[in-house]
C-alpha cells in the first residue's frame, strides 16, 4: 500500500494540472455512435475538454486554436472498458504501465469492479489531470459475509461510499435476503447504485434493482433453465433499466475454448513483457492442474458446458438487441487478458454472436454512458459532450478489426496518446 501511495506522489510532482485542451480535429470523419453513420469531412470544435461544434470542413477555421490534420481518419467517442480489476501488486505489472496499455487501445474509460481503499484518491488524482489515465470509475465492494453486517456496519459502509464518492457498490455474494434488502432500500432513499454479480440467479438481480449483472452464468442458467421465460425477464430488465456485462472472453479462457497458441497470440500478448507472460503462464498451468485433480473428465465437462453457455449468450445477446437491453463491453481481467488490448478479442466475441460492428462500438462506448446515466455528457460525438475521444487510422464500423488503428486518444481534450511516426 505505502509503494502505491510513494506512486502516487511521484506522479503528482511529474505533471501536476491539465495541459492543452482546446483544438480543431480537421476534415475528420465523425463515427457519432448515437446513430449508425458515417458524418464524412467535418471540422470538430474543442475547447477547455468539451466538443463546442461540429461543421463542414472548411467553414473557416480559427487562427487561434491549434489544428490536428485528421484527412482520411475517423473520430469516434473512446472506448469504456467496463468491468476493470486495476493492478493489485499480485502481478508483475504496473499501473502506469496498464493506464498506457489502454490509452494506446482509444481506452478513454475504465470501471472498476471490487475497488481498493486508495481508489478514490487515484480518482481524484486522474480527474485533477495529475496523471494521465483513462476516466475511472469506483466501486467499493460489499463484505462478503452476512455476520460482518451488523446494522452499525451497513450505515457506517453506506456513508464511505457517500463521502469518498464512490461510484456504485459492487456486490460479490454472501448476503441473506433480511441484510441485502435493508441494504437495497438504503441505498435507494441515497441514490446509490448496486451492481455486480448476480444477487443468487438473475431474478434476484432484478427483483433487487441492480444497476447491472455482470458474467454470462446468471442469464445463461436462466435461458437454461426455462428458456421460453427469458423473453419477460429480459423485458424486466429494461423496464428496471439493467445493463449486462457479460464478459465473455474471461469465460472462453477459463472455460477452455482457447488452445494455448490461441492464448499465446491474443492481441497484445506482443506487448506484455516476459515477465508477465510467465506469470499468466504459470497461473494458467496451476488452474489447469487444479481441475485435472478432480478428474481430466471433469475439466471436459466444463469446458463442454462453456461451449454450450456461449451459444445459449448468442440467443440471449440476440434477443437482448430486439428488446433494446443495455448490453456493455469488458474482456474482464484475467491470465491472456491484456489490458486494452483484449477489448478486441472480446469485440471480436461479440461479432460471433452476431452482433454488428455498430452494436459491438456501442456496447463499448454509449451504452456504458447509459449505465453511468450520462449518456447526456459522454458516450458520443456532438456538439456538448465531453471531448473523450479516438481518432482511428482506419474505419471499424466497415471492418470491426480497424479499431487497432489507434492514431490518438484524447480524454477531456487532452491528447494523451499519440501512435509515434
Ligand atoms: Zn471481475
């Protein structure tokens, strides 16, 4: 903990304020992403961190504000990876390293799942632009245990989370129906979102308000279970305004569905250094032994049942964009999974199932505004919204695998990667 606060401190004294934020993104292609289109040769007006304008390239540029030459590339909103667990020290990576991975990605947004106590500061940090990150979003986790909630407990839980303004709690299990409803209604009256695994199956999530569910198991065992019921369920979770965050690629790795070649060529696996790769691949080879002891037909049995829940996700994801559910995008942090980079692999998850390139960009951009209820601010291109943004080399809306083509990312304005020459 001290090592990460003497980090935190140093990377204060380093930068220390926000640098330019105003600019002129010129003749750029526009992907807006709050409609399927393409706005071609547009002049992108930002001042102070916040887009002002967007007009036809050419209107008349002014003399003061600095020019970026955007010919040819695209403008889209920054990519919001939505189920993030941030480096703990139980890995050889650091975070400045993981911030300039996802930076490098068009990363302009981060929530994270079962937060640290120094979260909020690294927050208050990354908002003062004190260091250079993506936005980050907070959670404090529940106790897992029922005993450790006594009445004193909860409130005195409730109001860390009010002071240290994190950003919803995040649930993880454990907690009998007389405590979660006392915590439930408490957190109704103070506005504070719930979100996280699901509350024992995904009726539960529902009946309880949370923000949103987070794996494929607790909508794969319903559709599972009675799957001619799913249709109303999920009507229930637009209804109650729940977003699902189905983090499928960590599913697919410790599921099994990937070879170790596979494993060893995800994107980004060139980035990572030798390090961690022999961290992951030790990890990965003791997880595999733990279930070989229980049997080798087991280990099969779980990854036949991985195959299976994959399918049932492309009915369910399938159904989900009919019904207009708030689906979001994280690969989630697990052995393979580097950080940025493996948003593709799960983007590339998501074509699988048949969703479109403009779905899977929205699940990762828009719709994570919708979850935070601040699509108003962030989560596309126009004219008022915050200037979190990626200028691609290359369209992805015509070709899923052009969002590698990372030319800049942006967050409020302030160039904060810039691909070298
Ligand atoms: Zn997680």
């Amino acid at each position: 903990m001290l090592k990460l606060f003497s980090w935190l401190l140093a990377v204060c004294l380093v930068f220390g304020g926000r640098a330019q934020n105003s600019w002129v993104i010129a003749d750029v292609n526009v992907i807006p992403m709050d409609r399927d289109t393409v706005l071609k040769h547009r002049d992108v007006y930002i001042q102070k961190g916040i887009i002002i304008s967007m007009v036809k390239h050419g209107a008349g540029l002014p003399k003061t504000i600095p020019v970026i030459n955007a010919s040819g590339k695209y403008l889209m909103p920054g990519l919001v990876d939505m189920h993030v667990h941030l480096p703990d020290g139980s890995e050889p990576i650091g975070m400045r390293q993981v911030f300039d991975m996802y930076l490098q990605c068009g990363v302009t947004g981060l929530r994270s799942m079962r937060g640290e106590a120094f979260h909020p500061a690294l927050r208050d940090s990354i908002e003062a632009g004190y260091i250079k990150a993506p936005n980050l979003y907070i959670s404090s986790s529940l106790p897992f245990k029922d005993s450790l909630l006594s009445n004193e407990a909860i409130a005195a839980f409730i109001d860390t989370i009010k002071t240290r303004r994190y950003d919803f709690i995040k649930y993880l299990g454990g907690i009998g129906e007389e405590r979660m409803a006392k915590i439930v209604g408490l957190c109704r009256q103070e506005h504070i979102a719930i979100a996280g695994h699901a509350y024992k199956d995904l009726q539960g999530s529902i009946r309880y308000g949370f923000r949103s569910v987070e794996h494929i198991g607790p909508l794969a065992n319903a559709y599972k279970k009675d799957s001619l019921n799913i249709a109303s369920l999920l009507d229930s979770m637009v209804e109650r305004n729940i977003t699902f965050c189905p983090t499928a690629s960590w599913s697919m790795i410790v599921g099994f569905q990937y070879s170790e070649e596979q494993l060893h060529s995800r994107y980004g696996m060139n980035r990572i250094d030798t390090a961690l790769m022999h961290a992951w691949d030790r990890s990965f080879s003791d997880y595999k032994t733990r279930w070989q002891k229980s049997g080798e037909e087991r280990r099969k049995e779980y990854a036949a049942k991985t195959a299976l829940d994959m399918t049932r996700l492309a009915a369910i994801i399938k159904l989900m964009q009919q019904k207009g559910v708030n689906v979001v995008l994280s690969p989630d942090n697990a052995m393979y999974n580097v950080p940025g980079y493996a948003m593709y692999e799960e983007m590339k998850i998501y074509q699988s199932l048949g969703m479109s390139p403009y779905q899977v960009l929205r699940a990762a951009t828009h719709n994570a505004a919708v979850f935070f209820d601040q699509s108003k601010w962030w989560g596309s291109v126009s004219a008022g919204k915050n200037a979190d943004l990626v200028l691609l080399d290359k369209n992805p809306l015509g070709n899923l695998e052009n969002i590698k083509t990372v030319n800049t990312t942006l967050v409020h304005g302030q160039i904060l990667y810039r691909k070298k020459k």
